[in-house]
C-alpha cells in the first residue's frame, strides 16, 4: 500500500502499540475494506480472532480521515436541516455554560473562564476532542490554579507562557492542574457528548453541577494553600 503520508500512535496497552495511518486521497481504502479486521471509533483494525481470542496481526492500520469523511456526507445528506454536533455546542456554552460559569463566580466566555483572586490566576477552560465531528461532540473541562507571583517567575525563563495563563495547556509543576472528572466520586477523566441537534441544557446543566460541587471546592481549596 502506497500513499500513506503520517501516522500517529492512537492506542497502546502493555505490550503492544496501534498506529494511525492516513490514507485519504491513496488508493488503498478498497484494499483496507476488503481485509478482515473490526471497526472501531478511529477507523479499522486490521486483523483475526484467533480460537484463543487473540488478534492474529500484530498491528492495526487506522483509515480515520476517510471513513470519519465518507460517514460525515452521509450523515449531512440525511440531516440537512439539523444544526451540526460544533453549532449544538456553540449554543450550548453561549446559552448555558457561560452564563452558569458567571454565576458561580467566573468571567469569561468561549473556552476561557477565570475565577477572580488578587493573589492567584485560577483559570477553567472547556476542550473539546480533536475527533469531534458534524455528528457528535465530546468535550472536558480543564482546572489550573497557580500564584501569580510563581506565574510571572517562571515567565521570566519561560516567555513563551504568555501574559497568564489557561487551563487548557499544562504549564509545569508549579502549577495545579486538573481535569475535573478526576475530582469527582469515580476519579476518572470524564468526557460529556452532545449530539447534534440534541437539547442541551441536560447536559450543560450536569457539568455546572459537578464543577460546583467538585472543581470549585478544588480550586479554593488550591487558593488556601
């Protein structure tokens, strides 16, 4: 197969690691489709079950680009009308998240909320996937509390940092930083969905509620230390 030009490493487990190969504009998505393997979120991985359930091929080829591409003109043809899983969520910050984000204290909009403090920056961001698609959106929230006098002594050997900073970049260990599924009961990174065309509020609604209950105890008890 000829035409492949990047890879990226999409998975990995203790002993073994699958590449991403894009292959939009090649000629080799008729050879990929017709070869045995199972489809997955990132496209296909090549391969068979053996009677011990192991996977034969010692490596998964992932064709992302032109599947995600193909299933998104599909989907487009048959939703014409409903506004995109992006423009559901746009809605849903400007609607929703930003004005409850200001009523628990912060300033902002977009991406960036700040939760004011003399002393300290104390920065939420929103992230959204880079697999996101016109179908459906996955997106997090990112915590960062750092003094800004630590701040403005690390920019002295690190101008790249910028004037402050956000949530959601990870400056170094002098910071605090966190995702905030990681402080709620299961301690695990959470990422929400909103589908395209869907209401909402629901969803917005429980990310409010866990950064109220979660991320903001988090972040004021960073403030007190």
């Amino acid at each position: 197969m000829t035409g492949v030009g990047s890879f990226e490493v999409v998975d990995f487990g203790v002993d073994d690691v699958t590449l991403g190969f894009d292959f939009t504009g090649s000629r080799s998505i008729g050879t990929l489709n017709s070869m045995p393997g199972i489809e997955t979120r990132w496209g296909k991985r090549l391969g068979e079950r053996t009677s011990w359930d192991q996977w034969s091929s010692a490596f998964g080829v992932v064709r992302r680009a032109a599947v995600e591409e193909a299933a998104e003109h599909r989907w487009r043809g048959h939703h014409a009308s409903v506004p995109t899983a992006q423009e559901t969520y746009r809605d849903m910050v400007k609607a929703h998240l930003a004005p409850g984000l200001r009523a628990l204290g912060f300033k902002g909009s977009g991406r960036n909320y700040e939760l004011p403090c003399p002393q300290h920056w104390a920065m939420l961001g929103l992230q959204s996937s880079k697999w996101n698609d016109s179908r459906e959106v996955h997106f997090t929230v990112n915590l960062l509390v750092v003094p800004r006098e630590v701040w403005d002594r690390e920019r002295v050997e690190r101008p790249y940092l910028g004037a402050k900073p956000t949530a959601n970049t990870r400056p170094g260990m002098f910071a605090w930083s966190e995702r905030l599924g990681i402080l709620m009961p299961k301690g695990r990174d959470e990422w929400w969905r909103l589908k395209a065309g869907e209401k909402s509020s629901k969803v917005a609604q429980q990310v409010l509620k866990a950064i109220e209950i979660y991320g903001l105890p988090a972040m004021r008890a960073q403030l007190r230390s």
